[in-house]
C-alpha cells in the first residue's frame, strides 16, 4: 500500500477576496465579510474512502515496538521516563 499525501488549501471569496470558512451541512461557502456564495470545489479525479482500523492494524504489524515505563510526580505533576530496570526514582 503507498502513501498518499493530501493538502489543505484556503479559498478565496469571488466576490471579496477574503478568506472562506467551511459550515457543516451547507453545500456552499458564505463569506462571513460579504454574505456572497462560493461554490464549494469539487476534488481532481477520484476520492477513494480507506479503511483507518485496517491500516493501523497493518502499520502497527510491520513496526517496532517500544514499551516506557513512566513515574509521575503526586505533588508537582512531574513525569519522568525510568530505563526497563528501574521500578522506582527520586
């Protein structure tokens, strides 16, 4: 399975200019500046839907593991790493 990179992108007002700010639920972009409509821009190509449990499951299989043990501090909230022999610190 290869890695895919998405990147965010900012949208401009036709109307204003000013930035744009999605609102769940709307099938449009108001500008909160000029009250006008932007169309909401649909991606390039296909969106493929990946399963997120899966692909945890799968990285998690091929990689290293690394168990810390930590000990935290009642009175200040401190917390320190101790080495895999170590049980109890100062």
């Amino acid at each position: 399975m290869e890695d895919k990179t998405v990147g965010t992108e900012t949208f401009a007002c036709t109307s204003c200019g000013a930035d744009l700010k999605y609102k769940a639920g709307t099938q449009h972009l108001s500008c909160e500046y000029c009250g006008a409509k932007n169309e909401i821009p649909q991606p390039e190509g296909d969106v493929e839907e990946l399963n997120f449990h899966a692909y945890l499951t799968e990285k998690s299989s091929k990689e290293k593991t690394i168990t810390e043990h930590f000990a935290k501090c009642d009175s200040c909230g401190a917390s320190s790493t101790l080495a895999p022999n170590i049980t109890a610190s100062s």
